[in-house]
C-alpha cells in the first residue's frame, strides 16, 4: 500500500458511508474521472474491488503479477466456439496496472462511424485532441528514448522486407536516461504513478478490497451494498449512500453490476472484442532476455482489418503460450532467448453478451464470432507467419492445438481457409462496447456523455462506452472520453 493511498483509506469499520459522488472501479476511466472532481473540490469516493498494491509490489510481466493484480489469475473465459481467453485488472489502477502502456488516439474513421451509427454528439477528432493532448502529457506518453527490443525489430524488419508499414507505438512510460544503443529502462505510468495520487492529494478517499453488489435509486440517492474482504478473512458487509455514482468497473464488470441492480436497456448485450491469433516464433540467434520489456512495433498494412504485434514474451508468457503444443514444452526452456511470441488481433464482426448467473461472483461472458471472423483470422495469421518467416525465423508454432510447427513458407498452405472451432485458442487484452454511448436510444446504454438513459445522476466511465471495436489498443481512447464527460458534468467542456 503506497503512503499516499494509507493517509486517504477509508476505515471498513464505518460500514455506513455517506458521499457526494462514488465511483466504483479504479482503472483508467475511474482514475481520471476521480482526480478531477476531486480537483475541482468535490467529495469523492475512490472504489475498488482489488488490493492497494504499489506497481513495484512484483515483477511486470510474471506469474506473481497474474496472481496479484489479474482476476482470477488471468483465466478468464468467453464462451462460444472458439472461447476467447480475455484478462481483466483486479487491482487500484486495474489495467493500467498489467497491460503493456501501449498508446493510440482513436482513428477518425471510428469516430465518424460513432457519430453516424450511435448518434455520439461532440466527438469529432477535433472535440478530442484537447483531450487526448492533455492525458498524453499527464502519463507521459514518449517514443523509445534508445534502442528496441531485438524481438520487437524483428518484425519491423519482416514487414519491411515485403513492404508493408509498420511503426512504433508510443507509450505512456517514463524512462531513465541510457546509452541510446541499449533498450532503455523505466517506469509504465500507470494509475497508481499519476492520476489516483493526484485524486488522493486533492482529498478524494479510497476504499480498496472492496466488492459492490448492487447499486439502488432511492428518491434523493443512491445506495451502494457489498462488502470489504482482506484476502481470505470473512467478508464485512458494507453500505454506501452517495447522490451521484459512476460505474468504471470495466467492459465485463460494469454490465454485470447494473444488471444485478436491474438496470438492463442496452446493457451488457454488444460486447466487442479484438479477437487475437499469436504464434511463438523460434529463431537462430538470441532475441529475448530477462529485461527485455515491452515491444513496441506494430504492422498496420491491413489496418482496420488486421494489425501485427510482438507481445510480452517472458519465460512465464512464453511456458503459457506453447500449451498448444505440449511435446515442444522443453523447447522454452531451453531456447527462451530465442523465442518471442507475435499476434494477429482482427477488428471482427461478431459479438457478445454478458449476463449473471445466480450464486455465481463472475458473469457469464458469450462471445459468437462470425465466420467472416474465422477467414479473417486465418488470412492474419498466415500473414503473419510470412512476415516472421522473412525476418529468418526457424520454427512457428501457431495457437492451434493438435498442429504442426510451421518450418518453411511452404507450410502456410497447411493453415486452412477458415480457422477450425475447435483447435484454435484465441486470446484478448482489449474487451469494450458493452454499454455504448449515444443518442441512438435503439442501441445505446448511456448518451453522448456517459450519463445511463433514464436514470439521475448515474454515469459510466469505462471502456464499455465505446460503441466498437476501434482497432487500436483502446486505452488512449478511454482516457480522452473520460476527461471529456467528467469535464462535461462539471460544466468545464
């Protein structure tokens, strides 16, 4: 637990809590809308169901990171055919706290296609650069200040040997200074390094290994039930009034709590996703070390559709990932250094639903993709495996159960048309759209500023506003919205 977080903790022994405003969930969305109206003199309360962790508490990355900060360790599911292994932050700062800090505007297309489709007011490109420039500067958001990791160039040097675009993301990081030859070393700007600090220091309170239930309109308030939990010590009940609530749980877990509380018109039944595909790539020389850290090239030649990535590749990550291909197991272990895993995320046209289940915490997730989805998937994933097989790889082995390491160009022929149901293992960091924002009284959850269609003085700020998948990696898009509506409804915008 930081100091900062110790002077402004909120007792669990006051088990009756009054407050102007609550907001429940600590990631992005709830971070910024928590600073501000705590800056600008407001009484808030800062919710989260996860522990109070400092970022250091563990190394980024590992296997004591996914017990700490991940729900239910990472394993997570959307079921359908394939299921969708997706990950959610349970933690102050949620995913901001775990994910890579990889950071992109919202294309302006997507914004367009909102405004049209949703009937989003005020949400041009132009209506956000105020927005996105002051949150870039508020996390730092930089190019690499040296050298990339060696896994990373990789596949910047096969997408330009077949003359595809690719580029470096920037990321919200802090780096030391180094020798511009070495990969430089820093600090990922997380929730718990910028925005909540600065909530706590303007008075906001935290309340952290707290669980929410249900939320309740009363004629003057609302009346927030569910209870504190130290680890495993016995659950203590707890209840909040406050006159304003903003539900940041995120693309799962807000849809969840609302339909506990039976709040359901448009809620919870448009879950978007980018569906990912990787491929461990195994090469002759070392391209992976301890201390790697994040890649940060991406290929966008077939963007929207498709994009290219290197992902987090750690000895941990990499042990998970060959689960697909049981006999080559020892083949990380020895050859780690050698291996990376790369991924093909698809925009995709399917999508799903979240619903409770009696006597159950976490809700049912269904997620249908098309079988537009399974060709385009496929059509990545060999591209992909092209672009890999010009930057010299030796071996790929693809997420797909029960096949062959791929050795050769050749061997692209081998992956069928259409991915197949049941072999394909399909993963996602990026999870959004499940309560879209908008005037479109036909589709949308809440309107253009994040405030649930026929309730008082209840808002979202999450994720789960966006109305579909952007392509991108959505965060950067999350925290622009945020400052937007929460500078709306202190009358600033």
């Amino acid at each position: 637990m930081s100091k900062q977080s110790e002077l402004n903790l909120i007792s669990p022994s006051e088990s009756h809590l009054n407050v102007e405003i609550a907001i429940i969930g600590s990631g992005p969305g709830g971070a910024i809308t928590a600073c501000l109206l705590a800056e600008a003199g407001r009484d808030v309360l800062l919710i989260e169901e996860g522990a109070d962790l400092p970022l250091e508490s563990c190394q980024p990355f590992s296997v004591a990171e996914m017990v700490q900060k991940y729900r239910n360790g990472g394993l997570t599911a959307a079921f359908g055919q394939p299921k969708i292994q997706y990950v959610e932050g349970r933690c102050v700062g949620g995913g901001s706290e775990i994910n890579s800090g990889l950071y992109h505007r919202t294309p302006p297309d997507i914004l367009e296609q909102w405004g049209q489709e949703f009937e989003v007011e005020a949400l041009t490109e132009a209506d956000l650069i105020p927005h996105f420039e002051a949150c870039e500067q508020a996390v730092n958001v930089c190019y690499l200040p040296g050298k990339a990791p060696t896994a990373s160039l990789k596949l910047h040097e096969g997408a330009m040997g077949l003359g595809w675009q690719s580029l470096e993301v920037p990321r919200w990081f802090r780096y030391q200074e180094s020798d511009e030859t070495a990969v430089p070393k820093g600090t990922r700007q997380s929730m718990t390094k910028t925005f909540i600090p600065r909530a706590l220091k303007a008075g906001c309170k935290l309340l952290a290994n707290t669980r929410i239930q249900t939320i309740k309109q009363t004629d003057k308030n609302w009346i927030l039930t569910g209870y504190y939990q130290l680890n495993n010590s016995p659950k203590h009940p707890i209840k909040i009034q406050a006159e304003t609530v903003f539900v940041c749980c995120g693309a799962i877990q807000t849809p969840a709590l609302l339909r506990r509380s039976g709040i359901k018109n448009n809620i919870g039944n448009s879950l978007r996703m980018h569906p990912t595909v990787k491929i461990i790539a195994q090469f002759n020389q070392e391209i992976n070390a301890l201390d790697m850290g994040v890649p940060v090239h991406q290929v966008k030649e077939f963007s929207p559709k498709f994009s290219f990535g290197c992902s987090i590749s750690s000895p941990a990550y990499l042990s998970v990932g060959m689960t697909e291909h049981p006999e080559y197991t020892e083949e990380v272990q020895k050859n780690w250094h050698k291996m990376a895993i790369y991924y093909a995320m698809i925009s995709g046209e399917g999508y799903g639903t979240v619903r409770n289940i009696p006597f159950y915490n976490d809700p049912l997730v269904r997620y249908k993709l098309t079988s537009q989805d399974l060709k385009d998937l496929s059509e990545a994933l060999q591209k992909l495996a092209l672009l890999l097989f010009e930057a010299d790889a030796k071996i790929l082995y693809p997420s797909i159960s029960n096949s062959f390491p791929l050795t050769h160009p050749k061997d692209l022929a081998k992956i069928p048309e259409k991915l197949p149901i049941k072999q394909t293992n399909l993963m996602t960091v990026h999870v959004f759209s499940s309560c879209p924002m908008g005037e479109n009284l036909q589709k949308c959850a809440v309107n253009s500023f994040g405030k649930v269609h026929g309730f008082n003085n209840l808002y979202i700020a999450d994720g789960s506003l966006l109305c579909t998948a952007p392509g991108v990696n959505p965060q950067g898009s999350i925290m622009a919205i945020a400052r937007r509506n929460v500078l709306k409804f202190l009358g600033q915008l």
